[in-house]
C-alpha cells in the first residue's frame, strides 16, 4: 500500500476511515478524480486505476510528474542531502531562486521540495506574498528525505492517473458519469485566529469556498460522485446546507498544525457527500 511522501497540513491520514465510509463499495470500478489534492493521502491508499489528480500548487505537481517519470534520478537526488541547518537554508534559498530568474530542472526542483518538506517546521508549506517558501528548520534527528520506498510506490499509481495544474473546475469535463470527486479545499477558519492562507499566494477565501459549492452542484446535476471534507465553520455548513441530494455528516480530527503545542487536538470538522446510503461504506 503506498503512503504520501509530503507531510501536509490539513492531511487527510488522520480521518481516513471516516472519509472512505462515504465511498461506494465499487470504487475500484470507478474513475477517481482529486482536484485539490496535496500530499493525496487518499489517491495513496485506494490506488485508483484511472482517473487524475491537481492542485494549483503547480511545484507540487511538477513533483508528482517527476516521481511519474523520473523515480530513480529523484531518488539518487534526494540521497546527496545531508541533515543540517546550513544545507536546510541554502537549499530553501536555491528552492525559491525561480522566482529571481533562475532556472531548476523538474528533478532537482522535486528533490528540493521533498528534502525541504521532511526537514522543516511540522511539514508545514507555506509560502509568503512573493511565493517564497518560507518555512524555518524543524527539530528532528533522523528525518527520512530520500523517501526511496515510497517513491516506487508512489510510481506505480501515478502513472495511470492524468497529472494536472490549474483551478479546481477542470473537473467538471474531465469527470464522468458515475466517477467520484473528492474535494479536500483549504478549510474555512472557525475563528479570525484560526486561519491558515499561505497554502499559495493567491489564498482562498469564501468567495473560493462559494465556487466550489457551485460547482458541487453542477457535478450532481451530471451524476457524478462526490464528498468533501472542511472545517464545521457555521458559515459552510449553512452553505452547503442549500446543496440538493448532499449530506452532511460531523466528524471529530486531530489536528498538528499550531505554533501552541496545547492547542493541538481534535477539532470539528464534517465530510459532505452526495453518495447514496445504499452504496457506501468501504473501510480500510
């Protein structure tokens, strides 16, 4: 069973179980599409047979075509790393030198991006307004940036799966009748304090979340499947609450992503699903 390579904030490892029981029970039978999908804890574990997978974190995806492509140059990539703090910044620099004019190639890019990602502060990417990834060095003795097993893993699922970089809304021509969509967008904050946007420069606010319903609603109306999970934010479950043959179900996840280590915890979020009751229930 492969197993995402990227920690991600707002991943979905914790809570798998609980998504997977709005799936329906021949979903291998079934394209997968996964429009926002970040370090694809999901895409990992059910190993779609067709299908794709995007995000507008275009790096990200140029990652997930060089571990496509190019598995055994980014694995003797990522082995000439080395754990420490003045290789940690000068590789963060490098990694952000495109944006002054520089040019990285897709492996040394993706190499960079997976060393950076299993060194820094919880994993976390975040970039600031310029695009620049700016996230300190993280306290671990012995992090695992090579990444080897995972990578062939990885390979193998990614090669049949379409590659794409761009808005959330290709989903809507790229889908089929009867195929399923998860939608796992950046969560709508609870509180002011809560809000984390730097996912990418562009950020995305309510307006975003509003697309996305509409969208939602133009998948079901073509018989498309489709469940998303988001924060139990008041504001988006009166919005979805208008969605036409969804539900929605409230769960409890832990969390990790917080500068104060005492309020990590479980938080409320809900998973919205439009799959009907009779076929559903997978479990891992």
């Amino acid at each position: 069973m492969a197993e995402p390579i990227l920690k991600w904030a707002g991943g979905k490892r914790q809570i798998t179980n609980e998504i997977l029981c709005h799936f329906p029970l021949d979903y291998r039978n079934r394209g997968y599409h996964e429009p926002m999908v970040g370090a694809g804890a999901l895409t990992f574990l059910i190993e779609p047979k067709k299908g794709s997978i995007n995000d507008i974190n275009e790096r990200l995806m140029r990652l997930y075509r060089a571990i496509r492509d190019h598995p055994d140059e980014l694995v003797s990539q990522n082995q000439k790393h080395v754990h420490d703090r003045d290789h940690y910044y000068a590789a963060r620099k490098r990694f952000n030198s495109p944006l002054s004019g520089e040019k990285l190639d897709e492996i040394e890019e993706a190499s960079l991006m997976i060393y950076l990602n299993r060194t820094c502060w919880n994993g976390l990417y975040r970039v600031n307004s310029k695009g620049e990834f700016n996230v300190p060095l993280g306290s671990y003795k012995d992090p695992d940036f090579v990444q080897e097993e995972r990578i062939r893993k990885a390979n193998k699922i990614l090669k049949r799966l379409k590659i794409l970089s761009g808005d959330f809304n290709y989903v809507l021509k790229e889908a089929k009748k009867g195929d399923i969509v998860y939608f796992d967008p950046p969560y709508q904050p609870i509180s002011a304090t809560s809000a984390f946007t730097s996912y990418s420069k562009e950020g995305f606010d309510f307006n975003e979340q509003t697309r996305l319903r509409d969208t939602m609603i133009r998948l079901n109306k073509k018989g498309i499947l489709v469940i998303l999970s988001n924060s139990d934010a008041p504001k988006l479950i009166e919005l979805y609450e208008e969605l036409e043959s969804y539900h929605i179900t409230k769960i409890l996840a832990r969390r990790a992503i917080n500068c104060n280590g005492s309020k990590r915890g479980k938080v409320g979020e809900i998973i919205v699903s439009n799959v009907p009751q009779e076929i559903k229930g997978i479990r891992f």
